[in-house]
C-alpha cells in the first residue's frame, strides 16, 4: 500500500525499520500529510510524443511552458517506455498494466480489447470515482473495447465523415474545451478523467500562431500547441480548487521517427525514438518534486494507480508498482522493458518484431538481429550482436519465457519444450531462429521500401500522377515481391485518379490476394464499387468482409447504403442500427438512421434521434439540422419545441428558407403575428435566396395572414 511503501522511503534515509501502519492513516511525504486516495485522477496521452521534444527532457528549442510547470512541481521520470509504437495496443497496455500479447491488442483497427479484460477506468469506478473520457481519434472510438468502465466515452470526433477511420480525429482544442465546459457544470463527485490528444500526430499541422512560429517544424508546433490547451485546463482546475484535490498524470503512447533509422512517423520499428516517453506525475501540494532516472514502462503505470488509491491489483496485471519511486525510494535492479510491433506481420506479411530492454542492453528479436548497449550508445548506432553474445542468449531467453508465461490461461508451471518454442515461432512471436523468417522480410528492410512509397504518397499528393505511376512501376521492377500493403492502395489511388476504373479494381483485387488475413482491401473495394454504382457487387464484398471481421462497422455501415440504394429501407434501418451499438456517437450515422427512420415513416423514432442530437449539443453549428428536427416537431405538435429550435438555428444562419419555414410552423400554430414578421424578413432581406415557387407562396400567405388580422 502507498502508506506503507512512502513510510518505508522516508524511514529507510535514516536506517529504521519502517513501522506498520493501517491504510487508513495518511501518509507523510516530507512536512506535507497526505492521503491520495481521495484525490481526483486526470490521466492525459498525447499521442506519437518523443520524450526529448519537451523543454523538461531537455529540448531547449520547445514552447512547453505548462508541462515543463507541471514537471517542475512535480515526479519527472527520466526513463518511461512505451511497449508498442502503436495507439490502441499501447493505451490497452496502460489501461490494464498487461503487455498486448496478453491482452490481446496487438494492432490498430481490427483488434478488440476482450470484455473480460479488467481496466484501470473499471476498478476507479468500483471506487466510487465518475469515469470519463474523451478520446481525439478513431482509432480509440469505444467499439475498440477501451470504453469499459467509463460512465461517459466522448469518441463522437466532431466527424462529418459517415463511414470514420484512421483519418477522423478532432484538434486539441476540441478535447480541451469540452473537459472545461465539463468542469464547469459538473457536481461535486471525486472523477478519473482520461483525455487523449491526437496532435502532435502526422500530418503536422498545428494552428495559428504555431503554424508560423514553427514552420519550419511544425512537430513542435503541435506540440506547443497541446500545451496550450493543457495550461489552460490546469487553470479551470486552480479556478475551481481542485489544482491540490487532483493527480495529475501525463504520458504518451508511442514516440516518433525522424529518420533516425529509417523511420519517419511509427509503428514499424522499435528503436528509442519510438519507445521513450515523457511520464509526468503531480499533485501539487501532496508530491514532493523530483527527478526518477530508475526505468518504467506504461505497463506499470496501473497497479501504481491502484496502489495510490487503495485498489486490489487483479491477478493477471504484469506490470510492478512504482509508488515508492514517487516517494524518493530506489530500486535494487533495473526493471526489464518488454517491447513489440506487429503492424509489420499484420499488414505486410514482414517478420514480428519483438524485444526486451535489460540492464543497459537492448535486444531485437528480427531476422537481422541487433543488440545495442544504451548505456555507451543511447543513439543505437552501433549493433553489438555479434560481440556479446552471451547477452544475445541470455536476453533472448528471458524473452522467450516471458512469452511462454502469457501462454497458459491458468498460472500452472511445466516444463518449457522444443514445442513450445516452435508454437511461439509460428504464432509469429519471435523471429529469430525460426526457420521461416529467410522468407519474410525484416521491418528493417520493409521500412526502405515504405521510404520508396511515401515519395508516390507525395506525388498522389501533389496530382503528379504520371510521375507517381512510373515510381511504382520501377519500385515493381526492383523488387520480385513488393510485400507492402499500402503498395497496392497506392496503385488503386493512382488508377482510379487517372479514370481507369478497371485497373483500380484489379490493383484492390492483387491486394486481396497478396494480403488474404486483411480485411481492408475487400472495404475498399466494396466501397469502390458502391461509388461505381454496383451496389449487389458491393453487398456481396462487404458480406465477405463481416463473415471474417463481425464488428467491421465501416462495413455494416456499407451495407446499410447498399440497401438504400435498392430500396430495402428496412433492412438498412437494420443495419445502421447494429453499426450504431458498435459506434454509439458517430452523429453522422445516428442522422442516417433517422433519415431513413422518417422514410419509414416512423416518425416517432427519428425524432427521439434528433432530439437526443440536439439536446447533446451535437447539432451546434448545423442550422440545417436543427430545422429538420424543428420540422419533425412541429409534426407532431410539439410547436414550443420545434420554435425553440428554429431560434437556435436562425441565430447561427438566418437564411431566407429558415425564415420561410419559421413562418409556416408559427401560423399552423395560430401566432400569425410572428408568422407575417418571419415571412416578410425572408422577403425584404433574403428573397433572393428563395425559389419563385417560394416566392409566390410568401407573398400569397402575407396576403392572406394579414386580411385575418
């Protein structure tokens, strides 16, 4: 418990045995008495954040302000590691202190956290703390099992976008903003509050003033940019009293390439630029400041929240604790820092990569394998594979058995086998030593041929699409097999471009074939089609995708158009309704639904969709809908509602069809007075946005609501 454990640290500077104390008795850190257990808990990752682009690791070139403020106050770890340069797997590993080969997130997009998972949001619920969370990506939508526990998701993304994926995501100032509105009207209960921001994720492209201040590195832009918006929730805190009630946690997923190794973005390698992160912890007034340079991943960050809060730690959490760092303890031995990335096997048929960080070595399990000693080489510039390699064996065999152990559902010992090392091969665990790895390419050599495709990503970008065309030609000429998925997504972009709807679809199809575990090649095609117009062929390949992937709902989303298109409202009805269980705030999707809803006839359920959207706050800023659910109303006779809502929508656009309409519903309810000022406004000012049609109905109702009065 952290009583005990913060006991231990001040009693050990002076040599006394450290007493037991109930759990009930604060703590004392210093002169200050403290009990965290009742503190709020803010959790905030910022998404693909290198630890050394912050002014409190050192980057004397960052605008961070409020971190480098909250660092200062508070325990700055000199050495926290991701386990996986990837968002949802990692941020799965932070929320139930497991490495993703146990939980089983091994990738974006198409893993699911299990049900049966135990999350950090779940126990500090249990707790009795309200859960929320915002996340600013799709990639953390709710679907993707991260929602449990939390009383409020907030994955809506601000999206215009029907069908969302990796791209949808929403700007910082979006997630801050709806924290602090948040703050402001909500009760006086304890919360765990987790806020992810999205920025300073690729492309770069961070707001004024941030975009000229740092044109010439906009990833620092972005990242003074987040600070910003943090600062300014760290004010509403000390505008609220709650600066000294909360625990403030802040991290990241992942790092970012530059080109160090070859990389530039992540997610395929695993070198410290990819790994190391800034992990900053305070509670002002509770946590003495200090600098821990002892090693820590994500994966502990968990049961040293449970231990801070007086929270059991699960069975099955293989993270360790690290309450009393943030008390001033050391620690005997260096912690071992598991680490993997299979976006390569899983998108590219390349070989896994796994590794483990310890002592000062670091070892990656790769076709090419690469040792590196970080205490003489942080910058891993120099493999040492083949001069140590009793560290080669030593590394990789506890690699191994830290594998294995995730193997057995029960926690029952046996003896390790030829067989069982054979099953972690194939299960594309590990790549060294296994036979099959002198078939499949090493993320190394992968990473040069993804350098090769960003050059035709460019010049798609810039419409250079000859040019584009001939790159991918000669990429095909140099290479027997180009064993990279987005080789083919380019080729299909560049044919499709170009008009060629044939070679567009045959370039999806040699994709299907190349990558036949992917699901994602059949979308994109089916999607390709749809927009073609051959909707049955598009049924029959998203029917292909959810027989393999039964929650892929971009593809349950595809079959709901497909219906439409052939007149089967109901079964579209059907299918919008199973995609919006899987993504509850998608407001595009909920506006489909009702459309089709009122196609139906059932007017009923459309406006109950409405309505919600409207009372959410999800159809600010859209006048257009809030006059179609003003309309919906009025159908029903609710004129109140459907005047208040008409108010709402004029005040943001006062057009010369919101005026008419206005019109029409106050004389249907007899106020014929407001009617004649609403239909004359859309006359004298905005007549000339109205059709003749609209035009003669005007001046025919003037006419006739001004002889009644």
């Amino acid at each position: 418990m952290l009583i005990a454990v913060v006991l231990l640290a001040a009693m050990s500077c002076s040599g006394e045995a450290a007493p037991e104390v109930a759990d009930s008795t604060p703590a004392t850190v210093g002169s200050a008495e403290i009990d965290l257990r009742d503190l709020n808990l803010l959790l905030i990752t910022i998404d693909t954040l290198r630890a050394d682009r912050l002014g409190c690791y050192g980057d004397g070139d960052a605008e961070t302000p409020r971190l480098d403020e909250l660092a200062r106050g508070g325990v700055r770890f000199e050495n926290a590691y991701s386990h996986v340069p990837l968002t949802l797997p990692s941020h799965g590993t932070l929320f139930t202190g497991r490495y993703p080969f146990a939980h089983g997130v091994r990738n974006n997009g198409n893993y699911f956290l299990r049900e049966d998972e135990t999350t950090l949001a779940e126990l500090m619920r249990g707790r009795g703390f309200h859960t929320r969370a915002t996340v600013a990506t799709y990639i953390l939508s709710g679907k993707f099992g991260l929602a449990q526990g939390f009383d409020h998701y907030d994955d809506a993304l601000g999206s215009g976008e029907l069908i969302r994926g990796f791209s949808s995501d929403v700007d910082a100032d979006v997630v801050a903003d709806g924290f602090e509105t948040w703050l402001q009207e909500g009760g006086d209960e304890p919360f765990f509050a987790w806020l992810h921001f999205y920025d300073p994720h690729q492309p770069y492209a961070p707001p004024a003033p941030f975009d000229q201040r740092f044109a010439e590195d906009p990833y620092r832009g972005e990242v003074a940019y987040v600070d910003r918006e943090i600062g300014g929730i760290l004010d509403q805190l000390e505008a609220r009293g709650l600066a000294e009630k909360t625990l403030i946690v802040v991290t990241s997923d992942h790092g970012e390439g530059f080109g160090e190794h070859g990389e530039v973005g992540h997610g395929i390698l695993a070198y410290e630029e990819d790994l190391r992160i800034p992990l900053i912890v305070a509670a002002p007034g509770h946590l003495e400041r200090r600098t821990v340079t002892e090693r820590v991943g994500l994966v502990d960050l968990m049961p040293t929240l449970l231990e801070l809060y007086g929270i059991e730690t699960p069975a099955g959490v293989q993270g360790q604790g690290f309450a009393g760092l943030l008390a001033g303890a050391d620690e005997e031995a260096a912690r071992d820092v598991y680490f993997e990335s299979m976006l390569g096997r899983d998108e590219n048929n390349w070989a896994p990569l796994t590794g483990l960080i310890s002592d000062q070595h670091k070892y990656i399990s790769v076709p090419d394998r690469e040792l590196y000693d970080l205490g003489q080489d942080p910058g891993e510039t120099a493999n040492v594979f083949a001069e140590r390699k009793n560290v080669v064996r030593r590394v990789d065999r506890a690699l191994r058995e830290l594998l294995l152990s995730s193997q057995e559902a029960d926690s029952a010992r046996r003896e390790r086998s030829g067989e069982d090392l054979a099953h972690l091969e194939a299960l594309g665990y590990i790549s060294s030593d296994a036979a099959q790895t002198a078939s499949v390419i090493d993320p190394k050599r992968g990473i040069r041929l993804e350098r090769e495709l960003q050059k035709v990503r460019e010049l798609v970008a810039a419409g250079a699409l000859k040019e584009a065309e001939a790159g991918l030609d000669r990429l095909r000429a140099d290479n027997e097999e180009v064993g990279v998925g987005s080789y083919y997504f380019l080729r299909h972009q560049v044919l499709a471009a170009k008009g060629d709807q044939a070679g567009a679809i045959v370039a999806l199809e040699a994709g299907m074939a190349r990558f036949p575990d992917s699901e994602r090649f059949g979308f994109l095609l089916a999607h390709y089609q749809l927009g073609l117009g051959r909707a049955d062929e598009a049924e029959r390949l998203a029917r292909a995708v959810l027989e393999r992937s039964p929650k892929f709902s971009q593809a349950i989303i595809l079959l709901g158009r497909t219906a439409e298109q052939q007149g089967r409202v109901p079964e579209a009805i059907a299918r919008y309704r199973e995609a919006r269980a899987l993504e509850p705030r998608n407001v595009p999707l909920q506006q489909r639904l009702a459309d089709a809803l009122v196609r139906s006839s059932d007017i009923a359920g459309a406006l109950e969709i409405y309505d919600g959207l409207a009372d959410a706050g999800d159809l600010d800023g859209k006048a257009g809908e809030l006059v179609k659910t003003a309309m919906l109303n009025s159908r029903v006779g609710r004129a109140e509602r459907a005047e208040a809502l008409f108010r709402r929508a004029l005040a943001l656009e006062p057009s010369g069809v919101h005026h008419f309409s206005f019109a029409l519903v106050l004389a249907q309810g007899g106020k014929i007075g407001e009617a004649t000022v609403q239909m004359e406004t859309a006359l004298g000012d905005y007549g000339h946005e109205l059709g003749p049609q609209q035009v003669q109905l005007a001046r025919a109702a003037l006419e006739q609501w001004k002889n009644a009065q």
